[in-house]
C-alpha cells in the first residue's frame, strides 16, 4: 500500500451519524475526565477553580503550591 493511499485512508471523512455511534462507544473514565478538567483548570489559570474542584473530585490530593498554574 503506497504512503498516498494511507493518507486517504486516515483522511477519510465521516458523516454525523457514524461520528456519533463511534463516540458512543467510547467509554471515558470519571478519573481521567476529571484529570483532564484539572488540566484545563490549571493551564487557563483558573487557581481557585482548580482548588475547589480538587476538593470536590476524587483527585489525588496534592498541595496548592504543586498546582501549576500559566502565568501570562
């Protein structure tokens, strides 16, 4: 199979309805989209957002100052 017909292959456009049966069948954890919401928290600089939401989710507990937060 030539690189260009790959390329096809990953480029392939999905409709609505099959983009949602594949997403259906996508089983997030609770741990890893809170994880991911931290992530978010964090990177935009949300401090405390992020601490209220690390008091409230099951997230290991960790001290503030290890929180990183973007200073811009």
């Amino acid at each position: 199979m030539s690189s260009e017909s790959k390329s096809d292959e990953n480029n392939k456009e999905v409709g609505k309805l099959e983009w949602e049966k594949k997403l259906k069948q996508i089983k997030i954890s609770k741990t890893d989209m809170n994880k991911l919401i931290m992530n978010y928290l964090c990177m935009e600089g949300y401090k405390d957002a992020a601490l209220k939401f690390q008091q409230e989710t099951t997230l290991p507990q960790s001290k503030p100052k290890d929180l990183i937060f973007e200073e811009f």
